[in-house]
C-alpha cells in the first residue's frame, strides 16, 4: 500500500466574525488558490475530494454542497464529505490514497460559529435524555472537568494559566492567529472567572475559519514539495459520550491511539486543545515531555475555527516538516465534549 504524505497546507485567518455566507466559499477560494500555487497543482490534477463541515452549524440543508462552488463541480468531482472536523475527512483521504484509488487528494474543512448561537449547538449533541435537558454549553463541560483536576491537585490555577501565556506568545509568529502576544502569567490569575474555575485565558476563541491540506501518495508528494511530511501512522479511537461513565481527567481514547503509533523521537505536537487544561491531559496521555515542543504555532488557544481547528493541527504539524523545522512531528484532533473522540497522526520527514 503506498505512503502518504501531506504535499500542500493553508488556512485562512481565525476571525471573531465574517460576513461571508456560511457555506464557507469566500474563505475557501483564496486558501485553495494558495494551496495548489504552493504545490503547482490544479483542481484538474486532485483525484479525491473531502470535507469536514456542518449542516446544522450553517442552518442549512447541504451547505456542504454549497461549498463545492469554490472547487467547480465541473468536470464532475470524486467528492465526501464527514459532518465534524475535517481532520476525519483526511482520515477517509488518506484510506482512498492508501488503497490506491487514488494518487492526489484534497481536503478542507470550514466554520463559521458567528452564524448562531453555539453554545446551544454544541448542547444538542449531549445524551438527549439526561444532558441536554440540563442544557450544559461547552464551556460547563469544561469547567467540570477542569474543577475534577483541581480538586484531584493534577493541575493549578497558575499551571493553567503559563499554558495560555505560552499559547499566546507562540502564536506571535502565526498570521492566522486571532489571539497573540505576551501575557503575564500574574495578570491572568488576576482576571474574573468565566465558567469556574476558567478565565477567559483557559478558552480558545470560537473563531470563523478554514484550512486545506493537499494529500499525494509519497511518490507524487516528491514532484510537489522538497520536503514532504509523510503520515507514517494514523489513528483514532472514542469515549463514551456519557460524561459520568469516565474519569473527565483522563484520556483514554488518546492513550489507545498512542498505542498504536510510534511517538519516539517526536519533536513537536500540535494538540488540539479548547482549554488549557486539556493540553496538560493529553500531554499526560501521550507521555510528552519538556524535550516536546508544545504547539508550536500557539494552537487552538489562540484560535478554534469549528471544524478545521483539528485539521490545521495537522497542517501547521506538516509545515514544520516542510520548511525543515522538524524531522519527526506529532498532531492530534478532537471532537465532542471533554476529549471524546481524539485523533492522532504522525509525520516525518524521510
């Protein structure tokens, strides 16, 4: 079966608010344009196309559909499409090129949150019976779990607090950033509480977003880029959405996948991480030490674009590899609340 490797990435700025459509087609265009510049390649040459969205987000019927304007259906287009993050649409690319179907593949992923009320969208894929009654947004969820560790003495309000600092300061060289900077860690303990104990500094920024990734098998990938990142192993595994059948400071979905990849030698992670917490549960997870670095491009701290966040891990984990930054890196993706599911990929350089 021939390897895969991530040839092309771009994503376009994390934003609070767009005033685009929210089939996404305004914020995919210049991304594709700049993804097939990078590689050399046109939608003619792309054998495989899918996407991570959602209909329910959007408020529309099919806007994934819609979104097919900003490819050209014409001539037509091997398309599919995974209603969550579209680091699950790489999954299902990755097995198309796997099983030589096919030799090149794109895939997206688009959001735009500012189109309604998200905490209430995000509310209504909890256990309808028990959860959503109770209507517990995102941010709830998370202060539990987060309030578990605390109390369990995993983490401090201050541990929390240096990973947004260090977030943020990463993401200065990021363009696609929403939140950058230096922040003082004493200043950020000083601020009120959002949902106890998170401040605002523990939650990524809902933010409108996309991101691309070009997928060519390793022969191809070679013609495309210098340095392509190679997906020398892909997993991804889940948890029971019933919040109180698991320990909420543990992982073990993300511990499964682990098992199953070979970590050693890793220089980078790109965690996909909402709230501050959760970086130091998967880092557990995982068994990531300081030789480690964190998120290099700031993460989703500093801008969580629904549905691409997981992808850009991905893509920003690649770039590094592109660009001769690193020569073995980790990235991982996550859907659903408190760490549901988690997905991990490896990359190296070879």
């Amino acid at each position: 079966m021939p390897e895969v490797a991530v040839a092309g990435f771009a994503q376009a700025p994390n934003v609070r608010k767009t005033e685009g459509t929210t089939n996404g087609v305004e914020m995919l265009v210049p991304i594709l344009a700049e993804a097939f510049a990078a590689t050399g390649l046109s939608k003619q040459d792309i054998g495989f196309w899918c996407s991570g969205s959602s209909d329910y987000l959007a408020g529309r019927a099919f806007s994934f559909i819609a979104a097919v304007d900003a490819l050209g259906a014409f001539p037509p287009i091997n398309e599919s499409h995974v209603e969550m993050d579209a680091a699950w649409a790489l999954y299902e690319a990755w097995l198309k090129i796997r099983t030589g179907e096919v030799d090149t593949a794109l895939v997206y992923g688009f959001g735009k949150a500012s189109a309604g009320q998200l905490r209430r969208v995000m509310a209504m894929q909890l256990d309808p019976y028990l959860v959503t009654p109770l209507w517990p947004d995102s941010l709830a969820i998370a202060g539990l779990q987060a309030r578990l560790g605390l109390e369990g003495g995993l983490w401090s309000e201050k541990d929390l607090a240096e990973v947004a600092a260090r977030a943020r300061a990463d993401a200065v060289n990021n363009p696609a950033a929403q939140l950058s900077g230096t922040v003082d860690v004493a200043e950020l303990l000083d601020t009120p509480y959002v949902a106890d104990p998170l401040r605002a500094h523990d939650i990524a920024p809902v933010t409108d977003g996309a991101a691309v990734i070009i997928l060519a098998s390793e022969e191809r990938a070679r013609d495309l880029v210098e340095r392509p990142a190679i997906i020398s192993g892909l997993d991804h595994r889940i948890d029971s959405p019933v919040l109180g059948a698991r320990d909420l400071t543990r992982s073990p979905s993300t511990a499964a996948a682990a098992a199953r990849l070979d970590l050693d030698g890793v220089e980078l992670a790109e965690l996909h991480a909402p709230f501050t917490h959760q970086e130091l549960i998967l880092r557990r997870e995982l068994d990531l030490d300081d030789r480690v670095r964190i998120s290099p491009s700031g993460g989703a701290l500093t801008g969580n674009p629904m549905f691409s966040a997981g992808l850009a891990r991905i893509g920003e984990a690649a770039a590094r590899i592109h660009r001769g930054e690193a020569a073995k890196a980790l990235a991982h993706a996550t859907s659903g609340p408190a760490l549901q599911q988690n997905l991990l990929a490896v990359l190296e350089a070879r």
